[in-house]
C-alpha cells in the first residue's frame, strides 16, 4: 500500500495537491526522493 501511496505523491495532481495541504513543499520533495530510492532499491 505504501507503493501505491507513493505513486500518488508522484502523480501531477498529487504533487500539486500536497503542496497546498499541510505536508508542505519539503515533505513533497521528500516523499518524492524516498519513492525513486525505493525504485532504485537503496532504500527496503
């Protein structure tokens, strides 16, 4: 599920969105650099 989550956060709508709720910009960017950690398997 956390997958799942994470390609929402990815998504344009979903990028855009997190930016005007109360994750702010940093955690965007950073649920973003945790996903594409998780695609290239550095992070399990």
């Amino acid at each position: 599920m956390e997958f799942l989550e994470n390609l929402n956060v990815l998504s344009t709508s979903g990028i855009i969105g997190a930016l005007f709720t109360d994750g702010g910009l940093l955690d965007s960017l950073g649920g973003i650099a945790s996903h594409l950690a998780n695609l290239l398997g550095l992070v399990k």
